[in-house]
C-alpha cells in the first residue's frame, strides 16, 4: 500500500527548508543551498540516515569555522 507524502515549508538555522515526509521517510531539502539535502530521518527508528556534524547548519552569512579549509 502506498503512503501519501506530505510537503511543508519552514526554516532550518536561517535556511529556507522544504520537508518533504511520509509514513517512512522525512527529507529535508534546502533549496538556497542549491537543493542540498539536509537531513533524511528514518521515521520507523527515529535514525537519521545522512551524517549530522556536531557543529551543526551555519547560518546563512555565518564565518566559516577556523580550521575548515575556507577561513582564510
């Protein structure tokens, strides 16, 4: 049996997201990082799928982190 999906806009840290979830799965795209996929959260087990940085999502305009590659 098919699962519906359901389509949300909001805000994550700043960026504008667009979730997109069902029944399984919820994804979150945010398109002003050229359509990056943020987070893919399996919702039977709670596990997020993707790595999360323990630094988390700089906000838009946010210095880079020293040590990242782009801070100088």
């Amino acid at each position: 049996m098919a699962s519906s999906c359901r389509v949300a806009a909001g805000t994550v840290n700043g960026w504008r997201s667009v979730v997109l979830e069902n029944d399984e799965l919820r994804v979150v795209v945010l398109p002003d990082k050229g359509a990056e996929i943020h987070q893919i959260i399996d919702l039977r087990s709670g596990t997020p799928v993707l790595f999360e940085a323990p630094w988390g999502l700089r906000p838009p305009g946010a210095q880079p982190l020293p040590g990242s590659g782009d801070d100088g």
